[in-house]
C-alpha cells in the first residue's frame, strides 16, 4: 500500500481520512462495502477511485 492513499487534512471532511486528497473518507468506502457494495460497484458510481484505494481502505488502521 502507498503511504500517499490515505491522506488527512484538518480542514478537509473534519480531519477524517480520505483517500488522495479527495473528499472521499475511508469511511464512506467502508460502509458502503459493508452495505453490500463489490468493489466493481463503487468504482463505477466513484470512477475517481481505483482498486488500490479499496484496498488501501480495507488496511487503514486509525
């Protein structure tokens, strides 16, 4: 995993994680794996997102 997914800006999203800078969290991404959505689903309603930020997602320890 690339230590450049995962990004954190206090002024951004609350300081939450988010994924390259965007305003993307990785908890939304996590909820909506945890809704039921495949990693296919999500890239084609985020198609900003790739695999690897699924991913990188799924190991991001708080």
């Amino acid at each position: 995993m690339s230590d450049n997914i995962i990004t954190i800006e206090a002024g951004k999203r609350s300081g939450k994680p988010c994924i390259r800078r965007m305003r993307i969290t990785v908890y939304d991404v996590l909820g909506w794996l945890a809704a039921g959505m495949s990693h296919a689903q999500i890239m084609d309603d985020f198609p900003e997102l790739r695999e690897e930020d699924i991913r990188a997602c799924l190991e991001f320890r708080d």
